[in-house]
C-alpha cells in the first residue's frame, strides 16, 4: 500500500498525468484507429455469434428437431366454417324487407343499421353458448358445454369475425369457423351453431319488438295524461287573462298603452290652458264661479234691477232734497222710509235669487255689484273655464287610470307569455311523443307478424375439402404451428446466449477488433503471427506484413500527438507470453530504421530476453547499473542489427530486481537516458502481480499495452487497465499480438540455461499455465 502511495506521488518527466488513460491520446494518425466511441457495439455482437455459428446452428437444429418430433406426434386438426348474411345486399333487397317496409309506413326513412361490434359479442356470449352447448349435447357431444365453447373461442378454435377487415372490403356476413380432432363433431357443432344463430336472429326481433310494444303500452296512460294537462293548465291561463294568445295580447296592450298615453298628453295640454284661461279672468273679475254666476243672476234678474233702479231713483232724490232741506225734514224723512223700504226688499230679493240660483254663496258688495255687458262676458268665459277645466280633469284622471290599468297588465304579460310558451312547448313535445309512441305501436305490430328468419345461411356448415378431390383436409393445427416456430425461435435464442456463454467462459480475445472493441484507447495497431522463433526472423527487416506492422505502429506513435512528442515509452502486457519482448524489440528496431536514436531496454527482471533474441551477452545490464552502481556507458551495447539502435540488457538479476524501479537511481538513470537518446524503448515485467512495474512506467511518456490474440485473459487485460488508471499512469494506447497456442519452443529456456541466467519461477508457472507462445 506503502509502494502504491508513493507511486502516485511520482512526477511524470516533463509530460502533464491525466487522470484517466481513456483521456491521454488523440486519433491514431495513419492506423486509421482512434478511441471507441461509447453506444452500442454491434460489431462485437456479430463477431460473436459469427464465430460461434456452429454452435449456434447445431442448438437450433436440435430444438427444431424437437419441435418438428412434438408437431408431427400431434393429432390432426380438422376445420369447418359457415357464413351467415345479416343484412340485405341490394337496394332492392333492402326495399322489400318487412322492416324497411313498417318503418316506410311510418314515415322513418332513418333505415337500420347493425352494430356489428355488438353483435359479435352477444353471438359469443355465454347466454347464447350455453343454448346452443345444450342442443350439441342432445346429439350426443356430451363433452361440448357452454364453458367448453368459451374455451375454444379463448384458444381460438371457434372465431366469429365479420368479413371484411376495414371500410373499404367490410361486408355484411359474419363468417363462423370451428376446429377439433373429431370431423363428425365439428360438423354437428357447426350445425348446431348456425341453427342457434339463426334462432336468435328470430328470436331476438321479436324479443325486441314485443318489448317494444309492452313499453309502448305502459308508457301511453302517462302520456296522455300528461297531455290533457297541459291542455288544462293552458285553456285555464286563456279564461283567467281572457285572450287567445299571448303574444298577440301583449302586442295589442302596447299599442293601446301607446295611444292612452297620447290622449293623456293631449288632455294635460288643454288642462294647462285652461287652467291659465281660468286664472287669467279670476284675476279680471275677482269673483269665483259661483259668485260671477250669481252676479251674473241678480244682474239678470227684472225685480233685482227696477229695484234697484227705484233705489237709486230714491237715493238721487234724498241727494236732492238734503241740498233744500235737513235732515229731519218731513220729505227727507219720507224719502228715507222710501230707501229703507227698497233696501229691505232690494235685500230679500239679493237673498232670494242667491238662495235659487247659488246657494251658498255670501252676499258681498261684488256680487251685487252691477255688472255691465262685458264683465257679463267675461263671467261667462270663467264659468265655461271652469267647467272645461273640471271636465279635462276627470278625462285625465280616468286617461292614468286606464293607463296604470295597462301597464300593469303589460307587465304581467312577459311572465305570462313564458308560463304560456313553456306549457305549450311541453305540449308540443307530448304530443309529438304521444304520437310518436302511436305509431310506433302499429309499427311494431306489423313487424311482429313477420315469421320469416331475417338471417340467411349464405355459405353451409362444411369442413374444409380439397377442391379437387373432395377429400376433408386435416392439419396440424395452430397451436402445433406455433409450438414448431416457437422451438426454432427458442433454438436460435438458445444458440446465441450459449454463444456469448461460450466467449464469457473463454475470457479471451478472439481477434483485434474485440481487443480494440473493449477499451476506450487508441487501437494502435495488430502485429499478425509470423511463424518460427529464430533470429533471422525476430528483429528481421524486410516488407512483409510483419515488418510492416512494426513501421505502421511506430508512425502512429510518432504522430499520436504532434504537440507532446514521445520520448520514452513501456511495452508492456497483462500476462507473460503477450508477445511484449516482441513488440519492443521490432518497434525499436523499426524506430531505429527511421534515423532515430533508439535504445531498447530490458527491464524484465523476471524473465529477460532481449539478449538471447539479439544473441548480446548479460554479464552487464540494468540490474548492475541500479545495484553496483555501474556507469550506464558500460552496460549499454549495440544492437547487431542496426547501427541506430542499442541495447541495455538486464543484467545479472535476482528475485526481487523490481524493487530497484522505485529507487530514486532509477528515476535518475531515466532522466539521464531520456537525454541520451531519442526513444527509449522498455521491455517491463508482466503487470500482473508484480506492482513495482509501476514505478518504471510512471517515469515513461505513456504505456503501450499488448494484448494476444487468443491468449490475453479479457478480465485480467481490463483489470490491469484499470490499474493504471487508479495509479494516474498514462496508457497511450493499445497493440494487438496474433498469437497462436501450441507453438512454445524450447531454444529460448536452453539458451538462458547454457549462459547461467536465472530465470523468474513466476515465468515457469505461467508457461505451464497458458502454454501460450513467447515472442
């Protein structure tokens, strides 16, 4: 753990760690090859079951064989049908149904219409299975009930569909089919089913129309009595208001309502001036009425007048004599008994005519005043006046009266017209329904003496034949069908989950696409497998595929990304025998064939091999430099095959050498090689189980993984990825090594055996595991 802290604490020389190695590359460049991109994989999936079709092919096979052995041991299914016409075809057809025509009689041209949904339902419907299951079973098919039927239309062994599938080919037939073991059964059932049809065809108008009548019949006295009433109530508003209809009413009480109110205008202006008449000669005359008119009599009157002549005669004669004589002269005196006299009498007769003519009205020095011819006159106006105005009164007073009288009624009417409207609507609608209801009546009645079956049998109960032959025609039957696909489909189901259960237990790569499939890295490229294990052909240049593999890694490792150019890099792999010492030994020489310095380090210091496959002696290598403290110009050598490339072999190593990688001689020695050469190349241990591998890879630009082909475990590859994506080390892509299995030669063991090099027991275990190839 102590180790694991450390190495995330390792600075990475002069590059930037990134946090995931998914994140640490850009496009391959020339490989074409770039990150996987998340989703869905389908190439997988059919690689997979491309590889495995053998297998896949023989489970299906075997299913269907199953399937086909249940199909053919299954009974023979026989089939019937019938077809059923539900309503007429033709125009005519249609004009001479009993329907159409009780419905003509009546006046209901709206025509009928099935609901064939519904009835679809009702003719499957328990009620009438079970009518038809019982005469089924009075022929002997004791087996066929009502739960047995519902069954089969479960199954779908008995199916009631209407012909048709949308507006444009729907039919009016129903078509009935029906499937069992039993031929004769079938037939009697299907029999049994268009008589049960049939029946309720019959059955079910004349249900309908008796119920029809019967509600008719107690919905009539209701009815009726409902309308006498509203015949009532409406007959009883026409007495109480006295009109005929209301409408007419409130539009004749407005036009008389109108025309009081004009008279009532009319009179009110001649009031007005009469009444300024009457005041305007009460103001010239100073008298009432009935003091002009009694003036007006006793000016009139013969006695008043001589006497009142005689008076004045008098009265001027005492003038005259009071001039000659006094007082109490003796003809003063008689002339004074004179006036007394014709004043008395002048007085009876002013008490007289006012008692005759205007009883009472005072005696006043106005009224007995004298009055000429034209105070006469005007005395006559202001009678008349008065009068006109008392007249035009009472004609007004009785104008608003009959006014109040009218508006009041008009404002009664709305109320009434309503209450009147409402009534003789609902009358209406009675009436109507009460006629309706007659006629339907007689409607239903003539249809009800109708005894044909409104239903044809357009189509025989008939099993299904050969045409030709006539020979009834058997079949396996859906169920048997169904059973036969269904194996296939389950055989190829099965196929495929053995086939990815296949790859699972395997836990390899089969090819490079799955290798470059299962990771998020640049896929940098595959190496193909190239026989033999000899000299001339590790290392070897040429331009066939194998070297050409190498020249296409090292390009896209130079161009991976142009802003961070690499320097030092470590192959290595998840298990021993990926084929790593391979890759690193032809990617340097392929390097070094390219004008770069190049130096190729064996840092396996559990199995080292660099030296036996460039045949360099190991006397002096890595292990020396970090444990003798040798100068790194000794240990390093040239490599035969290239003037470019040199080689640092491991040296003299011991179990435990990887601990040396996290020595802070180590860290300097990269340091220094880095500045030394152009690339240089480490061959490291095998990551699994040995994390000291870390500290050297933490000091690289980035690791490239090798996967073998066939050979890499899947889980301990990703494993050991995210290894190095838990400790922040840079992963700069991924390689593909074909590696085949069986080939392990022998040469590589003796040649360390014959120079005393110790070999890494880890290394015997996994070759005794695997028996993989070492390249």
């Amino acid at each position: 753990m102590q180790a694991g802290q450390n190495l995330q604490n390792l600075p990475v020389n002069g590059h930037t760690r990134l946090e995931d190695p998914s994140l640490t590359t850009n496009d391959t460049g020339d490989s074409g090859e770039g990150k996987r991109k998340g989703g869905l994989k389908l190439r997988p999936l059919v690689a997979t079951v491309r590889r495995n079709i053998p297998l896949i092919a023989g489970i299906t096979a075997a299913a269907t064989g199953i399937g086909y052995l249940l199909y053919s041991n299954s009974p023979p299914i026989f089939q019937g049908n019938f077809s059923l016409l539900v309503e007429p075809i033709t125009s005519q057809a249609r004009s001479t149904d009993p329907y159409a025509i009780s419905r003509a009689q009546s006046g209901d041209t709206t025509g009928s219409s099935v609901d064939y949904p519904t009835l679809l339902q009702v003719l499957q419907s328990p009620e009438l299975l079970s009518k038809i299951a019982v005469q089924v079973q009075a022929g002997g098919y004791n087996k066929v009930t009502a739960a047995s039927l519902a069954r089969d239309l479960r199954n779908k062994d008995l199916t009631v569909e209407r012909v048709g599938t949308n507006l444009i080919d729907s039919t009016r037939t129903l078509n009935v089919t029906y499937q069992g073991t039993d031929p004769k059964q079938v037939q009697f059932v299907l029999e049994k089913l268009a008589e049960g049809y049939l029946r309720f065809s019959l059955e079910d108008r004349k249900t309908r129309i008796g119920g029809g009548v019967e509600f008719i019949e107690d919905q009539l006295p209701a009815l009726q009595q409902r309308v006498n009433a509203l015949e009532a109530q409406i007959q009883s508003i026409r007495q109480r208001y006295r009109f005929t209809d209301p409408s007419i009413e409130n539009q004749q009480v407005a036009d008389q309502l109108k025309e009081v109110r004009q008279k009532k205008l009319d009179a009110e202006t001649l009031l007005r001036e009469q009444a300024t008449l009457y005041a305007t000669l009460q103001r010239q005359l100073g008298l009432t009425p009935e003091q002009a008119l009694a003036a007006a009599a006793l000016s009139q009157n013969p006695r008043y007048q001589d006497l009142l002549n005689q008076l004045k005669k008098v009265e001027s004669q005492i003038s005259i004599s009071l001039a000659r004589y006094n007082e109490d002269s003796p003809v003063v005196q008689r002339l004074r008994g004179q006036q007394r006299n014709l004043t008395r009498l002048l007085g009876q007769e002013t008490q007289k005519n006012l008692t005759e003519t205007s009883p009472g009205v005072p005696e006043t020095s106005r009224v007995v005043a004298y009055q000429d011819p034209t105070r006469l006159g005007l005395i006559q106006q202001l009678v008349q006046s008065a009068n006109q105005t008392r007249a035009l009164q009472a004609r007004t007073n009785e104008i608003i009266r009959t006014e109040n009288d009218l508006d009041q009624r008009l404002t009664q009417l709305p109320a009434i017209i309503r209450q009147y409207n409402a009534l003789t609507q609902q009358l209406d609608i009675a009436t109507k329904t009460l006629n309706q209801f007659l006629l339907q009546r007689e409607t239903l009645r003539v249809e009800a003496a109708q005894k044909e079956v409104p239903w044809e049998i357009i189509s025989k109960p008939k099993l299904v034949s050969d045409p030709v032959t006539g020979r009834i025609i058997a079949s396996r039957g859906k169920k048997a069908q169904q059973l036969l696909f269904m194996s296939v489909g389950l055989g190829l189901a099965l196929g495929v989950a053995a086939a990815f259960l296949r790859e699972k237990l395997r836990n390899v790569f089969v090819t490079a696409e799955d290798l470059q499939d299962a990771i998020q890295l640049p896929f940098l490229g595959s190496v193909p497998l190239r026989g033999g294990m000899g000299r001339e052909q590790l290392g070897s240049k040429g331009s066939d595929p194998f070297s050409e593999a190498f020249s296409a890694l090292y390009t896209n490792l130079r161009f991976l990304n142009p802003g961070s150019e690499v320097h030092a890099v470590a192959i290595a792999s998840a298990e021993p025998g990926d084929g790593k010492t391979t890759i690193a030994l032809n990617l340097a020489q392929a390097a070094a064939s390219m004008g770069q310095r190049v130096l190729l380090v064996d840092a396996n210091l559990c199995t080292p091999q660099i030296h036996t496959l460039l045949d360099l002696p190991n006397q002096k290598g890595l292990a020396d430099i970090l444990s003798q403290k040798l100068p790194v110009e000794a240990a390093i050598q040239n490599s035969p095959s290239s003037e470019n490339l040199s080689v640092l072999t491991a040296g003299n190593t011991q179990i435990g050498s990887t601990k040396l990688f996290a020595s802070n001689e180590m860290q300097q020695l990269m340091k220094n090689l880095r500045g030394m050469f152009d690339l240089v190349i480490y061959d490291t241990p095998a990551l699994r189980g040995i994390m000291d591998t870390n500290f050297l890879t933490a000091q690289t630009d980035g690791v490239l993984m090798v996967g073998g082909v066939n050979k890499t475990k899947r889980s301990v590859f990703m494993q050991e990825l995210e290894g190095l994506n838990k400790y922040r080390i840079p992963v700069i892509g991924v390689i593909a090594n074909h590696l085949g299995k069986g080939q392990v030669t022998s040469y590589l063991l003796n040649q360390q055996s014959s120079q005393g090099q110790q070999v890494h027991p880890a290394f015997f275990g996994n070759l005794k595991q695997s028996g993989d190839v070492v390249q």
